[in-house]
C-alpha cells in the first residue's frame, strides 16, 4: 500500500486522483512509479472518467484490477472443506 488518507469532500474520481498526484508531487514520485491500482468497483469510479483511467493515461503499462476482495471471496468458496476452516 502506497498510502492512505481520509478524503475531506467526496469519492469522485478526480478528488481521487488529486489526493494521490498531490501525494506523488509532494515525495517526488512518479506515475510511473505505480504498478498496479485497485478499484471497490463502486459506479463512480468505473465510468469512462474513472480515476484508474485517468492514472493509466499517465501510464500505460499500469495494471488496473476491479473488486479484488469480490475476487478474493469468490476464490475463497472454491478452497476445500479445511482450507476455508
């Protein structure tokens, strides 16, 4: 995890994206530095202006994953009996 900070006003994808450029900026980061981005897959955040596409703009060969816990949860109902124990 890069970082985590308490958005003051909403989730929209652009108050999204400025909170982590002002981070990159502020420690002399790159875009380019990240490899990979996760979104819950809330509907804001999934449209066409999402913040996930805006950070690929700025670089391209990001991987951009959706709903890694749903995905997790789904692997975890298909773990044998002992494993989900």
């Amino acid at each position: 995890m890069l970082f985590c900070k308490l958005l003051e006003t909403t989730t929209a994808p652009k108050v999204i994206y400025n909170e982590l450029k002002m981070f990159l900026d502020a420690n002399n980061k790159s875009m380019k530095n990240i490899t990979s981005s996760v979104a819950d897959g809330a509907p804001i955040q999934m449209g066409k202006n999402n913040s996930l596409k805006v950070m690929e703009d700025e670089n391209p060969i990001m991987l951009l994953v959706h709903c890694a816990i749903h995905r997790e949860n789904l692997v975890a109902k298909n773990f044998s009996t002992i494993l989900n124990k």
